[in-house]
C-alpha cells in the first residue's frame, strides 16, 4: 500500500512540474543512495520561516560520504525569532552574505537529484523548502521521505513500553552512537545517516 501511495504521489508530482529542467527529480534513484537533510530556520513556525542553512551529505550502501556534502548558507529576507536564536546560535548579521534561498535552492535540488531522504523531524524541514519550492517548481520535493525518528520508535516500541524517548540525545545513546554536538545542520545531518544505517543495520530489540 506505501509502495502505491508513494508512486502515486510521484505521478501527481511529475503532472504539476512547471519546469521542465528539473524533471531530473524523477529519474531512477542511484542504486542504494540516500541524501540526509538538515536545515536551520529563522523560526519554528514552518508556515512562515524562512532558511538559514542548509546542509546534505550522500549515503551509499553502508558508507556516509562525508566528502560528498553540501553546506549552503542562506541569507533571509526578514527577521530570526529570538527562539530560532538560543537554538542555533545565528544572528541577523550571522546571516548577511548567505545566498539568496531560490539559488540555494536550486543547488539543493541538483545534489539530491531523485535521492531518498533521510532527517531526523525530516517533516519540518521539508515543510519550510517545499513551501518555498511551489511558487516557481509548482511542486514540493517528490523525493522518499525517511524519518529516522519513526523507524526507532517502532524498533523499540512495545505492549510493555509503549512509550519510547525520542529526542536525538536518547537516540544516539540508545543505539551507542557518538554526539556530533547539535544545532549545526551538518552534524544533525551526519547524526541522522547514522542513526538510520545503525538502525537498518540489525533489528533493535527493545529491553
């Protein structure tokens, strides 16, 4: 039923495309490729932020191509929320010299290519890039979306401990991974495609 879902949307997608050079998105995946996503935002609010950066590394087989990233710095139009700031630590003048989010974008775009994509709250990432994507795309990323959170919660999930500690501190330490430290979009990003290959690694079994 995913399977049908997912090819459906991807037609759906395909139909909407407005320009017809990134028609790329739908090619054939790289066998055994991912792309992990990390993005940092002027504010919580998906309806309305707007991106500080952005930051993807490729995943093939068992490997994380740490070489193979992309780090785009993105300057916003209007203000960070002070909240945005106590959590990532970039300032309006930390911003200044960023590119403009469309050209971020667009090489965001070209290095994903039809990659699957990993993240850790991948949603609220993508809610932010898709809403900007559709005025001139006409489309979201079509993109296989793979959230890491929820493929831990239903390794560990169980009738006996029906509730499971997401946050990513818990995570890393439940599946005995190293803290990269947090709020930086590369090591989130690098965070998430070891918390996805740890997982589908070897079942999870929960305590």
């Amino acid at each position: 039923m995913r399977a049908l879902f997912d090819t459906l949307r991807r037609d759906w997608h395909r139909r909407q495309l407005r320009d017809p050079d990134y028609a790329f998105l739908f090619d054939e995946a790289p066998p055994d490729e991912y792309v992990s996503l990390d993005c940092e935002t002027t504010s919580l609010d998906p309806r309305r932020a707007e991106l500080l950066a952005i930051a993807a590394v490729r995943v093939r087989g068992r490997r994380i191509l740490s070489s193979e990233r992309l780090v785009l710095p993105v300057q916003p139009e209007g203000d960070i929320d002070r909240a945005g700031i106590a959590i990532h630590a970039i300032r309006r003048q930390d911003a200044v010299g960023g590119l403009a989010a469309r050209v971020a974008l667009e090489r965001l775009l070209r290095f994903i290519g039809p990659r699957p994509l990993i993240g850790y709250y991948l949603e609220f990432d993508l809610a932010v890039i898709d809403r900007l994507l559709r005025p001139w795309l006409g489309i979201g990323l079509p993109n296989r979306r793979i959230e890491v959170s929820s493929i831990y919660y239903d390794r560990h999930v169980s009738a006996y401990r029906p509730e499971v500690d997401l946050s990513l501190g818990a995570m890393l330490r439940g599946l005995q991974l190293p803290d990269l430290g947090r709020h930086d979009p590369v090591n989130d990003a690098l965070m998430a495609a070891m918390i996805y290959l740890k997982l589908t690694q070897q079942p999870v079994k929960a305590d």
